[in-house]
C-alpha cells in the first residue's frame, strides 16, 4: 500500500480527529436510565448541541422533548427535539429567546422527571441570556471585548457566568427537584465541566470579585451596570457543595485528548510515529507557533526530542490578542507564525484546525502548510510577517489554495495541530 502523500496524510489526521470526538459515535454510551414514571426533557447548548440531540434520539427508549440552541449552520434533523439556531461568538436575540423558553420549560417539574443536559463548547454565547439589568447590547459590547483582548477560555467564562441569569448552575437550580444529567463535550484545556460552556448546570467556584478583576486584568472598559452587578451579592453564582445539587450526575464524553489519540493512532497506521505533545495547550497562537517551530527545528537538527519521521500531535485553545484589520482565527495565526519561523526548512509539513470546523468566524477550520509555502507567497507578492502583522493569516493562506474548509463539524474540542517531520 503506497503511504499518502504529506497534505493528505495531515488531512486525514484532522478527520480521524473529528471522528473519534463526534456525537453520533459516543452519546449512546453514555445515556441515562429514562424514568420509570416521570418524563424527560432535553436541553442544551454548544456547537456539538444539535447533533448530541440527534444522537439522543436515535438511542433513546421512550418519549421525549426538548429544545437545544446550536451556532448558525450547526443544526441536525431531529423529530422531538427541537433545535435553535443563533449566532457565536457574539449572542444576539435568537439566544437570548431559547435561553429564555429554556428557562420556562424546566419550571414545575417533580423529582418523577429527567432532565438531560446536552453541552458543548459555544454553549456560552449560544446560551444567551443576561442578568437583571444588564441589556443583549452590554453583554454583546463585553463580548466583544473579551474575545479581542487575549483573556483565557476559564477568564472569559467566569464574566460570562457571573453576567448571566442562567449560566454558571443557574438553570439547574431552575430544574426544581428532576434528576439532572450533564453530558458534555469538552473544549477547555483541563476538561473541567465547570467551565465548558460556563456550567450552566454545574457550581461555580469562581467569584464575581474574580469577574471584575479580570476585566481590570485586560484594561476592558466596564460599563455602569456591569459593574454596579458584579459588586452586588445577587451577581454570585451557587457555589460547590450546594445541596440542591444533590442527585445530579455529570459526564465528559469527549476532549481533546480523545482527538489527538484517535490521530494518533491514524499516524501509526500510516507508518510514521506520533507524539502526543500537549491537549490543553494555552497562549498566544503566534508564540505557540514558535515554540513549535523551535521543537520541528530541533528535530532536524538533532533528534531530540524525537527521531524522524514523526508527527507531533497538539492540542488545547490558543488566543489572539487583536491589533490588526484583517481575517484571522487562532490556528491560522498559529500555522502563519510557525510558517515564518521554519523559513521553508524541507521536509516539515503541518495543520492547525478548530475540531469545529470554524477558525474563530471565518469559513475555514484552519490551514495547512508545506515546505514551499513561503516560496509560493513570495512569488504571488504575498507578505506573510506583513499579513501576521494586521492578523490577517487567512488571507495569507486563501492566497495560496491552503485553507482547509470543512464546514461545520456538529462537534467542538477545540484546536487541534500536527506537525509532521519527514
């Protein structure tokens, strides 16, 4: 068999990737005893939130209903669970109405019913509902804000929790006395279901005093209201070992680590190597992209860490501060700055795509990179450090035919990156 070629195999290693973390091949795993003399409803929220309620559907045994709220494009056909669609990473109303009706639907149920929670990365801003006397506009601004300042997944999550009137435990607590069950997909480095999505159904160990720090950290402008919030005692969210958490049950069903090993063993297959570097890698793409060049470098040069041929595998969710115009995402941005500091080094391949198949907001997942990919820019008048510059990597490699466009992959865990060292 003739191994394939290094742009497929790298293809191919994003596939395996995504397969082994999709709803269909885990949620049935993982589904609860159905109640005895009660009902099931199903909510839920995330990227991966339509096609976990599609595979809740295909398995369960009984009746059901439900509402989830899932990004635009992200939707799956389901029969009786229905499925809203609304924007990410910013809210707006389509959010804020499911988060709403969500909060209507669990109210009155007995300890006879079931409750199925279905979460997944995005969860946050998809789950839109502010707290009182905050406005969509605020949390949108402060949204905003976040998103371009460069603050970590865990920082951005704790505002949202503490801004919100339904993350951060809160609609659990709505769910009265039914049995809560969390399944969820997890998008966070370190896996801790407090913070994917912002733990609508989950306590909150963070603060609002930590909330408010964090905007001080990233010199984001507070507006009044925010701020007259997170100094009131109603703005804290129900803290562990709060007893009306009692009975409820959660479970991880897939993470970066499941992605980079089902990669993995692709990669052995293929006859090459792997190395699974890291799944909960945090920082700024483009320094995430040197350090990574510096490893490949040191390959080459001496062997170490690793022998040749191999394939470093990476995982995590790396952040872009944003001083430039132009289009970027996060694994873009990391694969244009490792490009710049290999210098054409032969041999060295590699891709860097979101498992959700959506690099920040653009229409790609991320980019591969080969060897001449420099060289080709060069001779089309592309400057890539320019490009890096006004964080502008998608169009450094749309110029080149090496975006990787898979449309929305209906499941979330994260960045997922390969270098491949021949």
């Amino acid at each position: 068999m003739t191994a394939p070629q290094p742009r497929q195999l790298l293809l191919d290693l994003y596939d395996a990737a995504v397969g082994a973390v999709h709803p269909r091949n885990l949620v049935q795993d993982f589904l609860p005893t159905p109640p005895a003399n009660g009902k099931t409803l199903v909510i839920g929220a995330g990227k991966g939130a339509a096609a976990m309620a599609q595979a809740v559907e295909r398995s369960w045994q009984g009746p059901l209903s439900g509402l989830v709220v899932t990004r635009y494009g992200h939707g799956a056909d389901t029969r009786h669970i229905e499925v809203v669609e609304a924007s990410h990473p910013v809210p707006d109303d389509a959010g804020q109405k499911a988060a709403a009706r969500m909060l209507e639907m669990v109210q009155d149920l007995t300890e006879n019913d079931l409750v199925l929670c279905l979460i997944s990365g995005g969860g946050s801003a998809l789950l839109a509902l502010p707290a009182e006397g905050i406005t969509l506009a605020t949390k949108q601004a402060m949204n905003k804000a976040l998103l371009k300042s460069g603050a970590t997944i865990g920082e951005m999550n704790c505002v949202r929790k503490h801004l919100s009137a339904i993350k951060g435990g809160r609609l659990a607590l709505a769910c009265g006395k039914a049995r809560v069950v969390t399944l969820l997909i997890s998008d966070v480095p370190g896996d801790d279901p407090r913070v994917i999505a912002s733990g609508p159904t989950l306590p909150d160990a963070t603060t609002n005093a930590e909330a408010l720090a964090i905007l001080r950290k990233y010199n984001i402008g507070i507006p009044q209201s925010v701020q007259e919030h997170l100094e009131s005692p109603a703005s804290e969210t129900p803290k562990p070992g709060d007893p009306r958490f009692a009975g409820h049950t959660n479970r991880v069903i897939a993470t970066a680590q499941h992605a980079l090993e089902a990669a993995a063993a692709k990669a052995r297959s293929a006859g090459i190597t792997p190395y699974i570097l890291s799944d909960g890698i945090e920082g700024e793409a483009r320094d995430i992209g040197l350090m990574h060049a510096a490893m490949a470098r040191q390959v080459i040069a001496h062997g170490q860490p690793f022998q040749r041929p191999c394939v470093i595998l990476s995982g995590g969710e790396t952040t872009v501060t944003v001083r430039g115009e132009g289009r970027g995402g996060r694994n873009v941005e990391f694969l244009l700055s490792f490009a710049l500091a290999m210098e054409g080094a032969n041999n060295v391949h590699a891709i860097a795509c979101d498992t959700d198949g959506i690099d920040g907001s653009e229409d790609n997942a991320g980019a591969v990179y080969a060897p001449d990919s420099l060289a080709r820019a060069a001779s089309k008048g592309v400057n890539g450090k320019h490009l890096l510059a006004d964080n502008d990597a998608y169009s450094f490699f749309s110029a080149l035919d090496d975006l990787v466009v898979s449309g929305p992959t209906r499941t979330n865990v994260n960045d997922f990156r390969a270098i491949l060292i021949l």
